[in-house]
C-alpha cells in the first residue's frame, strides 16, 4: 500500500489573496498527478514573511477559522485529497507559526504549531507551540498515523523521536530555508533512527533563503531480502518551482518497522534523566 505526497514547492503571492489562488491552483494540479496529500512550504498565507513591528505583525496574523483555512478546508473536500495548510496563526500574547491538516472529507485531524521557533532571528516575534500531536489521516485506501515538525523543528532530535514515541509513522514537514548537504542528513537521520518517513516541502530557489530540495526520506536503509544498503532517500526536488509528487511505500515501511532495532526497540530511558532537565543558566 503506497501514499503519493504532493510537495507544492511554489513562490509566494504578493498577499494573502495571491496565495489563495496560487495554492489552490497547486492543489488542482497535485490532484491531477494523484496525490493522496499536499503539503505547503511554511507559512504560506505570508510567504513566511514576518515584520518585526507588532502591529503590521498582528495584522498579518489570521485566525484558524478564517476565511482562508476554510477555502482549503473546502478544497480537500472538493478535490477528495489531504491539504496540510499553513499560515501565521492570530494568538496572544504573539503570532503561532502553524499547520493544519484537514483530510479528504475536510475534516481536521491535526492543528500544530512550530514548538522550536527561531528565536535568535525573525522568529524572535513569535509565540511557540507547547506539544506534538499524532494523527490518524485516512487517505482512502488505507490509513497512516502522521505527525507534523516545522522546519528549525528538525534539527532537534527530540522533535522526531516524539512524534516517533506517540506512533508516527510519516512526519509532514513545511520548511522555509536553503536545504543543504547537512540539513539533508539531518533528515535522513532522523527517518533512520525512528524508522519513520519525512517529508519535507521548502519553497524554491528565488524565495529568500530557499533552494527547494523538498524530499522524502522513507526511513528503510536495507531490505531483508536484499545484501546491503539502500538509499533512504526516494525523492528530492530540483531547486526550481513546482508541483511534485513522491510516493511512500507504506507496507515496506511497516514491515521494516516490525523487524528492525532501531525506534523504541531497545531505547532505555531510565538514563536518559538529564534531557527533561530544565537546565538553569
């Protein structure tokens, strides 16, 4: 059983307007190319655009029950096809950098915000999220449990093995930033030791601080029935616009998951006290 995800890898609109008809444009077009699920790079009902001035900040901002979430909303619906929608999400005391997966009857199933927010750069402006959530999306065929981690989400190895813990089994992540050689890996770790897809959507080359190479890392590094190793990653774009579709091989996942060691296998937390710590400057 297979699960074809859409990485809609676009440049932003000038406002919110824009990134409606572009968005909903890309989601058309993953449906055509038969998608399961599209993912949106992060924040784009801004284009990840974030003014350090309060108030133009505010004004930005947009509730979860907006006009613009409702439109995906009813898109998944129309399309039949899982939307993961992000956008700077109106809250108090600042902003949420946040993502919304609604399934393919529109229904919500998971609401994240970016717990690891950049705080040393524009980010600084931004509330951050307090949990990890799992979900079970029912893509019609099959289900799969996911989990969602925000772009500097993942290069804190906890933000996975979370998600991994609470039983993810594909992690959805938008991402705004140049993935390079060592955030590749990053990635590529984290599927490894969690056995656990990853699924990573940037914007492309041309967008600030982007370069595309959304990919998909399916967490298998070998095959029982097959000598040697395999490369883990299945898909990784160019670093031009586009609508591109990778698929998931769910049942190589799982039976990978039943028979390896990695994962929860032969974790022993009992001596890991000292990463629960909140340590004091």
């Amino acid at each position: 059983m297979n699960i074809k995800i859409a990485f809609l890898q676009l440049m932003p609109g000038s406002d919110l307007e824009e990134n409606i008809s572009i968005g909903k444009k890309a989601c058309m077009e993953a449906k055509e190319k038969g998608a399961d699920i599209a993912l949106f790079p992060e924040m784009w009902s801004d284009g990840y655009y974030l003014p350090q001035d309060r108030t133009e900040l505010e004004q930005l901002a947009i509730r979860k029950d907006s006009e613009f979430i409702n439109i995906f909303r009813d898109l998944a619906v129309e399309l039949e096809m899982a939307i993961g929608i992000t956008f700077l999400e109106d809250h108090d005391p600042a902003p949420l950098n946040s993502v919304i997966f609604f399934d393919r009857m529109g229904k919500e199933i998971l609401h994240y915000s970016k717990v690891q927010i950049c705080a040393f750069d524009a980010e600084k402006v931004l509330s951050g999220g307090d949990d990890f959530y799992v979900a079970d999306l029912d893509f019609g065929r099959g289900t799969v449990k996911i989990g969602s981690m925000i772009c500097f989400d993942r290069e804190f190895p906890e933000s996975a093995r979370i998600l991994m813990l609470k039983g993810a089994e594909l992690i959805l992540a938008p991402n705004a930033c140049p993935m390079e050689i060592n955030r590749l890996s990053a990635l590529r770790t984290r599927a490894y030791e969690n056995m656990v897809a990853v699924a990573t959507c940037n914007y492309p080359d041309g967008q600030p601080d982007c370069n595309g190479h959304s990919s998909l890392f399916d967490g298998v590094p070998w095959l029982r029935e097959e000598p040697g190793v395999r490369d883990m990653c299945v898909f990784e774009a160019p670093d031009d616009p586009g609508v591109y579709v990778a698929e998931l091989n769910l049942d190589q996942l799982r039976t990978h998951r039943n028979n390896d060691v990695m994962g929860d296998k032969y974790r022993r937390p009992e001596t890991y006290g000292i990463l629960a710590d909140i340590m004091k400057a």
